[in-house]
C-alpha cells in the first residue's frame, strides 16, 4: 500500500509539472502565480473572495474548487534531505456560481480544500 501510494504520488507531481509546463509553453506565464496561490492554513478559511475562476455553466456543479501538492526539500545538518508537502488552492481557477454563494456551499468547498491538506501531510511520511 505504501508502494502504491508513493508512486501515485509521484505520477501525480509530474503528470502535474508538465501540464504546468504546457501552459508556461503556450501562454508564456506561468499558470500559477504567487498571488493565485492560497497556501492552506489551519487559521485561514476559504472565503468566496478567493473564487476569482469563471462558473463553469455547462457543470451541474454549484462550484469548484481547484487544488494541488506543493512539495519544498532542504538539506538538514544531518546530511539527510527533509521534504514538507502541503496544500494549494488556486483562486483562479476555483469557481462558484452566483445564486450559490452560501455558507453550507463554503463550507462543502473547504471540505475539500481540507481533504488535500491530509493527504499532503499522509504523503510526507513516504519520503
């Protein structure tokens, strides 16, 4: 099980990295920019201000929101390499539509949000 989820990982890391590379390729930018970028907090909540993305109006969705693994390494004195993943939001590409701004909704949409900082944290104990 380990195994699995350490290569679903990885898979997921670059399967990620080139479809960011893809659009750094096409549009000439990065697709995420630092201000896009809502790191997750335990004292920081989503609000409906960090749904900057256009409604999908062909998703019987009431919103999306759109998330990922950051990973950052470093060297520790010890000569081994500590890795931190955590959780990402990306505010331009999270949407809501209008008539479902509510907080039952917000809180469904932090629930995920939520979800993808466990398993960031279940993934550091892979490496």
């Amino acid at each position: 099980m380990k195994n699995t989820l350490i290569i679903s990982f990885i898979l997921f890391y670059y399967w990620g990295f080139a479809q960011q590379h893809n659009n750094t390729l096409m549009q000439g930018q990065p697709q995420y920019a630092a201000d896009d970028t809502l790191h997750w907090s335990k004292d920081r909540k989503l609000t409906w201000d960090d749904f900057q993305g256009i409604p999908d109006t062909t998703s019987t969705g009431m919103a999306g929101t759109s998330s990922g693994f950051v990973t950052k390494s470093k060297y520790t004195s010890d000569s081994t390499i500590s890795i931190v993943v955590s959780a990402v939001f990306y505010k331009k590409e999270s949407w809501v539509k209008a008539e479902f701004k509510d907080s039952a909704t917000l809180n469904h949409e932090q629930g995920h949000f939520d979800i993808a900082e466990v398993y960031a944290r279940k993934s550091e104990c892979c490496f």
